[in-house]
C-alpha cells in the first residue's frame, strides 16, 4: 500500500473523529467462540472458579463491552449478522439454525465485511466454523465427495477459507479449503450422546473430531504469521468449535477445571485465545492489531443448584453435570436459544495497545451486527447505504476510544431459536410473546400476551415483570419494534 493512500486514509479518519489517529490501517481479527457463557469468564463473572487467564488479559488490556448481545439466541442467525450487519431473520432463514449440508443463505452478490474490507486493501481470511451453508455437489441423488463446491467463503469476500461446515455436533466431519475437501469421508462417525454429543454421519479421512480445535488454531496462528510478513493489512474472521457440543476438551485437559468436561473445555478455549495472542506479539504486529472477542450466544449449560430454574430444566441429563457449582451464563436468566438474557448477552473484549485505553468499560448497548460497521469505519473505508448493505450495523468505534458523549444507535432487535423477538432500548427490554421462545419451559409463541417488560437496570436476572406497571412504556417499545422489523433496516 503506498503512503499516499495511507496519509489519505489517516486523514479522512482525523476528519470523520471516527477513530484515532494512527498511521496505518490495523490487522482486524474477529474471534467467536462457540456458545460460551457471560458467566464464563472470570472477568465478568468473579465467583467462577474457572481459570480464563488470556480471557482476563483481554479485559485487562482492552475494553470491555458489558451489554453486548449475540443478534441470535443461536448460532448460524448470529454468523450471518456479524458477516452482513443484518439481522439473520430479514432473510429466507427464520428461525433455527442449518445442518452441515444445508444450502448458503449468504446471497453471493451480498455485501459482507470481509469483501468490504478487500475493498479497503485488506486481505482477507476465515478459519473454523462456518454454519452458514455450503455448496456440496451430488451425483445420482448422493453426495459426490470428489467434487468441487460451487461455494464457499470465497466466493462472498474471502481471500483464504479453510472451515468446517457446520458445529462440531453436525455432519460431515470433513475440511474445505477453498472449494476443496481436503480428505474424502472414508469412515462413519457413530451418534454419541451428552456430553460428547454427536450424530452419526461421514467422516473425513484427515479429521479428527478432539483434535479439531486445535487444527484451527495452528491455521489460524499460521494465517497470522504469514500475513504479518506481507505488504497489506489482514482481516481473519476466526470462529471457534467450542465450547458446544461434542463437550470434547483435548486429554491435555481433561480433570484441570475440576467441574467436568464443560469447565476443562472453557479452559481449552482460553488457551486458544492465549496462543493467538502470543502469536501476535511474536511477530511484533499488538500495536497494530485489533483484537475482538465474543460468542456467538449464551451457554447452553442451565444453572446448577438453582432451585428456581430445576422446573423449568428439559434435558434431564444436564441437570448435575457439573462437579461444581459453576454458573455458566452467570446472573441472566435462561440459556441459550431463550429470548431471556443467558441467551444472547455475551463476553465481548476489544483490544488494540495504545488506541483503547487498557482495563477500560462500557455499559453501552450493541450487538454482533455493529462489527460490519465498526471495522469497516476502524480501516478507514465507509459503510456502504443501507438500502445496499449493513442495515442494521452502526459503528461503535467511539466507544472504543471513550467517546460515548453523542454515540447512539436505533433499538437492539432480540431474537431466540424459536422466533421470539424482543427489543432493547436504555434500561428496558420487552418480550413480544408468551415465553423463552428457546429451552426454558414455557417457551411460549410470539405475538402472543401476556408480553413481558422489565428494567435491566434494577434486574439483570428479569424476574420481576413491569408489563402492567409501564403499559404505556410497553405500548412505545411494541411500535418501534414493529417498525424496526418491517422496515428492513434500522439504518
């Protein structure tokens, strides 16, 4: 990249006082963990007994996001959120999430943030997970394992992909490197239950499903220092396989959490944040490098000990699971999938050593669908309209930088597995429906009253309903999420 195009871009930056000043356009790296918990990390949640080391040195040297939510109570609506800055249920998937052979939901001629940021000069990369459907081929009615698919992250922005199709529960347990299996199922996988949960299905014959973890991350780490060597900045979207289900921790941890397999898996995930971190300061590019951390929902882990949440606990096999008493998803209410808080608000770190101020905090309200917007602004480039693209991305890069005087963005639109909305706008939060919408029993159906209104502010663990009390408040909330859902945009 020459200097010329890196004194405009400083410049525009200085005139938008949209970012600080700095003299190049940083690495951008993107980490999702998989369904882990806002009470998961020691940080937020100071009674686990859980280590989260590298989680802490996150919040420790960057800022940290207390009310950041997950646009979905699951997972495949809160990838296609943070790739497009639109919420997933304005496309053709409404509610749930794909299996590993489902079809793309990402339009190939959409706009996402990896092809806006080529556009700004990066090069960019995913590894891991991706849920989002792909192109498998078939010949005569099967899956021709042979061929090659005709898509994949490449064709919507990717420079490198190297993915699993789906969560590590879902089959095909296979690699793709562009559009390229990189070893043809050869064996079967057999269904395994809870923990190490897995449906039966065919199995790559360079795969290994406790080691998959760890392969991602040395792609990852190679990604990064490959990169680190090259002319132009690099963004890496790298999503994670756990902690979800298969609760397969690698044997170097099994036993160290001492609350079961569970605990040793978050272990394993902060070690992977660890070497990723390390990884960077290696090869000299923290200072140049911004760090996102998060989940792509709530932990699916209900409350142990927790007499007020045994009633509503479907799966009797969760019930004990821990050695100890851990409470995943910490003071929320609910798990994932639920439209209650466990469902989607998540651990959210950013850090970038002498641009955010280190051990800082917000109390500012986003959601996944702001990244689209927030990196795109932080390289320098422009969020395209939103009749184009990113409807429902705003960019929260002031707040990075302490500047939340004047920062504003429309309403947070809430959504669960099953289809519940709700909406967040300051200290309030109403449900439009009858109950979870997810796991926790009555689920209910949305649309359908009695709604529920609460005050996060006075009761994080929404126990005590204020619909009555506030109907005028409930009534206002009700208007502007019906406008925001069938408007297509909350730009």
């Amino acid at each position: 990249m020459s200097q010329l195009i890196k004194c405009l871009i400083v410049l525009k930056l200085i005139i938008a006082g949209s970012a600080p000043i700095f003299g190049e356009q940083p690495n951008i790296i993107f980490i999702l963990a998989d369904d882990m918990g806002y009470g998961d990390v020691q940080a937020l949640n100071p009674r686990s007994t859980i280590p989260t080391p590298n989680l802490d040195r996150l919040a420790r040297e960057g800022i940290t996001f207390t009310d950041a939510h997950s646009p979905s109570a699951v997972c495949t609506p809160t990838r296609y959120g943070v790739l497009t800055g639109r919420y997933c249920w304005r496309s053709d998937l409404k509610r749930g999430v794909l299996n590993g052979y489902g079809a793309p939901i990402i339009e190939r001629d959409r706009e996402t943030v990896a092809r806006a940021l080529k556009s700004q000069g990066y090069f960019t990369g995913v590894i891991g997970k991706w849920h989002l459907g792909l192109g498998f081929q078939k010949t005569n009615g099967e899956w021709d394992w042979s061929k090659a698919l005709d898509y994949s992250p490449v064709d919507i922005g990717f420079d490198r992909s190297f993915v699993i199709p789906a969560s590590l529960d879902f089959p095909p347990y296979v690699y793709i490197e562009g559009h390229r299996i990189t070893g043809r199922p050869d064996r079967t996988q057999p269904a395994q239950s809870f923990p190490a949960f897995l449906r039966k299905g065919e199995l790559g014959s360079d795969f290994s499903i406790i080691d998959c973890l760890d392969r991602i991350t040395s792609e990852a780490a190679d990604f990064i220092v490959e990169r680190s060597k090259a002319s132009v900045p690099f963004f890496l979207y790298f999503p994670l396989t756990a902690p979800h289900k298969p609760t397969l921790p690698h044997s170097r941890y099994q036993g160290r959490s001492g609350l079961g397999p569970y605990g040793d898996f978050v272990i394993q995930v902060d070690e992977v944040v660890g070497s990723i971190l390390d990884t960077i300061d290696k090869q000299g590019i923290a200072d140049n490098t911004v760090v996102f951390y998060t989940s792509d929902n709530g932990s699916y882990m209900y409350r142990y000990q927790d007499p007020s949440a045994v009633d509503h606990i479907k799966d009797a096999s969760v019930q004990g699971y821990y050695e100890g008493n851990h409470i995943a998803n910490g003071p929320l209410r609910g798990t994932k999938a639920d439209i209650w808080e466990a469902g989607h608000r998540v651990p959210f770190f950013v850090r970038w050593p002498e641009r955010i101020q280190a051990g800082s905090t917000t109390d500012q309200t986003i959601t996944h669908t702001d990244f689209f917007a927030t990196a795109v602004s932080i390289a320098g480039g422009t969020v395209p309209g939103a009749k184009v693209a990113a409807q429902d991305s705003f960019d929260f890069s002031p707040l990075l930088f302490g500047r939340e005087k004047g920062w504003n963005r429309a309403p947070v639109i809430h959504h669960s597995g099953g289809a519940m909305f709700a909406i967040r706008e300051g200290d309030w939060k109403l449900i439009l429906g009858s109950g979870s919408g997810g796991r926790e029993q009555p689920r209910g159906r949305r649309f359908e009253h009695p709604y529920k209104l609460f005050n996060l502010k006075d009761d994080i663990g929404e126990r005590d309903d204020r619909y009555r009390e506030f109907s005028e408040k409930a009534q206002e909330l009700e208007r502007k999420a019906l406008e925001l859902i069938s408007s297509g945009s909350s730009r």
